[in-house]
C-alpha cells in the first residue's frame, strides 16, 4: 500500500470523488456492453481490448501505483525509433509485433 501522502482523509475524498468516478465506471461498463454486442471483425482478439481488459485487473488487484502500472501497460516502452510510422494518430495501446 502507498505511504499517506495525501492530505485528505479518506471520508473527505470519497465526499468530493466518489460521484465523479462512479459515473466513469458506469460509463466503462456501457463500453464493454457495447463491445459485447458488436461481431468481431477478425478471430483474432484486439490488442487494445486485451490491454484494457488486463487494465480492469490491474485495477481491482489491490497493489499500490496502480495509475503507473495502467499509465505502462498502455505504453511503448521500446527505445529504438521504428523506420516509418503505419499511420497517423495514436492507437491508444501499445502493439507489441
């Protein structure tokens, strides 16, 4: 668990936090309903929908600096520069080849 380092307690932050992210899990759980219902496009499973999935149990899996590991688990780590991009714009989740 992390060290107290935040200068609320915890009754406090829950008072000003709690409804905000409440709405962000239920619009999370809209998303997968959602996903749930489209076919797939191909029987391979979508790197970006594995990466969050692996993010929802990074969530709940009660270790600390969780903000850190999801902030990772979504980003290229590799250091040397590949020789064209495949496209413009991000794809939000790292693809490893």
């Amino acid at each position: 668990m992390a060290a107290n380092t935040c200068p609320l307690t915890r009754d406090r932050a829950m008072d000003l936090y709690f409804m905000e992210h409440r709405a962000k899990l239920i619009d999370l759980a809209a998303f997968l309903d959602r996903i749930d219902r489209t076919p797939a496009a191909s029987s391979t499973p979508d790197f970006r929908l594995t990466a969050f999935m692996h993010g929802v149990g990074i969530l709940s899996d009660g270790k600390s600096d969780r903000a850190r590991r999801v902030l990772e688990l979504f980003s290229d780590l590799t250091t040397e520069p590949i020789p064209k991009a495949p496209m413009k714009g991000a794809l939000g989740a790292y693809q490893k080849s």
